[in-house]
C-alpha cells in the first residue's frame, strides 16, 4: 500500500521531471538556430567587360629628316620641348660644295613635343638620318586586337576604361574609334583603335596600360554578393531566409562585375540571401540573422 507521503514524493519528482524536459526543449530549440550573416538583392547597373592591356601611342606622330646633308651646328629644341608646325628644330650647315654658307633649318611638320632629339651638334647627316621625333599628345590612342567571338559586341563610340601604372589611382576614359572589317586568319582577332583625350598631357607615348571596354551594359537589374552563390554553371544555388527559416533556391546568374553577380532568375529585389553560414544551412533549417552593414 502507497502511503500519502510517497504519493506527494512521486508528484513532485514528475514534476520536476516534465518541467527539466521542457527546459531541456528549449535549450535544444535554441541551439539548433543557426547563426547567419544575410545581405538584401538589390537593383543596379551592371556592365560586362573584357580587359586587355597596350601601349599608348600618340595619334599623330613624325619622325624629322633633313633636307640636305651636313654637320649640325645648332640645336634649338631639347626633348620635351613644345614646338609649332613650321618651328626650327636644329641647324645643319650644309657640306655641298660651291654653295655659299648658309645654316639649313630642320623644322617640324607639326604642333607637339618633341618626343626625342636623335643628334647632337657636330654630328655629320644625311638626308636618311633622323634628326627628331615630334609627338601630339593632346589626343593619344591604343592599339588592340579583338578576338573574334567577341567582335560582334564591339561597335563604335563603346567606353573603356584605362589605367597605368604611373597614376595608380586615376581611370581615363576612352572610345572605339576604329574597328577593322576584316578578322586577320592568323590571330583569328580584328584590330581596333582607341581614342583617349589627354588635355592634361598626362598619358605618354610607350605608357603600358590596361584597358577595361565595357561590352554591354545592364541597367537597373538585381544583384547579389559572389559569397551568396553555391554550385557550379548551370546549377547554381542560394539559401534565402523566408521567416526564420533558410529555403534552398536555385538562381540563373549573368555578369560578374567586381564582387557582385546579375541575377536573371530566381531572386527579386529585398531578398534576403546568406552570404555566411551557409554551409551549415539545410532546407527549412531555423536561423538567427545578422544583415551585412553597408
């Protein structure tokens, strides 16, 4: 026979029981949230770009000759120096016999720099030796060959970018100016002309440079983080957060451009993706978020 006493200890160890399980379930439900860092698919402009690298060249350019044969005498111009169409560069006295002296004149065929000075004074010349070479900065130009799966996105007026490594922190900004008809069967690649105005004379003749040329431009289209895509080409996946809860989604991605992806299917603008922690994540799986701080 159960006395009263035992019956009150047996309550009380149930309850204490049952009141242990539901701590328990708690800690359990808790524990099994997983911590997520989220970021939201946002709209914006997207370009796809092919980069290549060049020299720039100046757009016009002359190597000086002179007219007769002799022995500098004078030099007018240095390097660097700017010269007009017509100016003096240097003098020759003539070494033709029977002609009185008279000092021959090497000029510039036209406005610019002088690139180099080839000669010094003494030196004997012909009319084959090159006495200078006189550059146009103003406007400069890169010279690239287009492969030919991509020369039906190229067209004239498209925008590229260029930088050199002489201003490490400064873009300029060109066009295609010129876009050969024919595709060389060599190279199986189509020559094009770039065009950069240089005002300021920054850009040099036989810089090295890279060059970004914007191909396509996409505009006002969703985009997410490259750290939210799992997955390889043609199967590639996101865990979006609907509630508290981490749904597997598959997306179709277009251009990559810098840390971003183009989203064409699957996400809308104010998702919310996970862009760490998602190799823990399972379909339905409950999380605790933490959205990415701009």
């Amino acid at each position: 026979m159960i006395r009263p006493k035992q019956i009150m200890v047996i309550i009380l160890f149930m309850g204490l029981f049952i009141l242990g399980c539901q701590k328990q379930d708690k800690k359990i439900s808790v524990k099994e949230a997983i911590p997520v860092k989220v970021s939201k698919v946002e709209l914006r402009n997207v370009n796809e770009t092919i980069d290549y690298v060049g020299n720039i060249e100046a757009q016009e350019e002359a190597v000086v000759y002179p007219k007769v044969s002799g022995k500098i005498i004078e030099k007018i111009k240095e390097d660097g120096s700017p010269v007009s169409k017509g100016e003096i560069i240097a003098y020759i006295d003539r070494d033709e016999v029977g002609f009185k002296f008279e000092k021959a004149p090497v000029e510039s065929p036209l406005t610019g720099i002088i690139g180099r000075v080839y000669v010094d004074i003494g030196e004997n010349v012909t009319t084959q030796t090159p006495i200078a070479l006189v550059v146009e900065m103003r406007r400069v130009e890169i010279d690239l060959d287009i492969p030919e799966k991509y020369y039906s996105k190229v067209a004239l007026g498209q925008t590229a970018t260029i930088s050199v490594d002489t201003y490490p922190n400064e873009e300029f900004t060109g066009r295609v100016e010129k876009i050969s008809p024919v595709v060389d069967l060599a190279t199986r690649a189509a020559p094009i002309e770039i065009l950069i105005d240089n005002p300021q004379q920054k850009l040099r003749s036989g810089m090295f440079a890279k060059v970004n040329l914007v191909v396509a431009e996409h505009k006002n289209v969703p985009v997410i983080l490259k750290e939210a895509v799992m997955g390889k080409e043609l199967d590639q996946y996101v865990y979006v957060i609907e509630g508290k809860s981490a749904v597997l989604r598959k997306v179709n991605l277009g251009i990559r451009q810098d840390a971003h992806y183009e989203v064409r299917e699957g996400l809308k603008e104010g998702d919310l993706v996970v862009i760490v922690g998602q190799q823990r994540l399972y379909e339905g799986a409950q999380v605790i978020m933490e959205e990415e701080k701009k």
